[in-house]
C-alpha cells in the first residue's frame, strides 16, 4: 500500500519561513510526477509547484522567488521551501505524486498538513 506523508506545517508570523517535507512509502517501483498543492478554506484547491522525475520545475505566480520545491529520488521524499510567507499563503498543503507501484500507474495525495500565517 502506497502512502504520501506531509510534515513541516504550523503557525508562522508574515515574513517567515517553512520546509514542508512529504515522504513517499510502499510498494514503488518508481516516482514520475510530483508536486505540492494547497486548498485555502472556501478556495479551490490549486498548484503551488511541481517537479518531474527529470527535475523540470513549474511554479504558480504566487510563489515565484518564494518558494523552492526540490525532491530526493533516492528517500522518494519531495519538499518545499517557503521563503517571506505571506497570510494569504494560509491553507493547506497537500503534495501529490504519479507513481508506479504493484498496483500500476496511480496518482496519490497526502493527507495535508496546514499551514498558518499570521500578519
């Protein structure tokens, strides 16, 4: 059975920082596509970044020269560094991976991790 973990989320003042971490466990052959995706409370949910197998990098607008996403393919774990947060980054974040597993080609999410940023 195939699991994504988050961790790294809290409470940060305006200016902060925050790593967020997401490990991939079980049954993987192999990790294609991943990314980190955050849902603010009656928004819809939305592309924060994501990186392929081969490192190719796209970030949304709003965290352009803010936010890092990097991935170790050898502990199948993505991350996010979150520079100069802003209250409006408030939501939280789920990260997401297509992998190949026993069970085939399927796409996964974590179960979140909330990130709070007070003004």
């Amino acid at each position: 059975q195939v699991q994504l973990v988050e961790s790294g989320g809290g409470l940060v003042q305006a200016g902060g920082s925050l790593r967020l971490s997401c490990a991939a466990s079980g049954s993987i052959f192999s990790i294609n596509d991943m990314g980190w995706y955050r849902q603010a409370p009656g928004k819809q949910r939305e592309l924060v970044a994501s990186i392929t197998c081969n490192g190719r990098i796209n970030y949304a607008d709003s965290g352009k020269g803010r936010f890092t996403i990097s991935r170790d393919n050898i502990k199948n774990t993505l991350y996010l560094q979150m520079n100069s947060l802003k209250p409006e980054d408030t939501a939280v974040y789920y990260c997401a991976a297509e992998l190949w597993s026993s069970g085939g080609l399927d796409d996964y999410w974590g179960q979140g991790t909330q990130v709070t940023v007070s003004s």
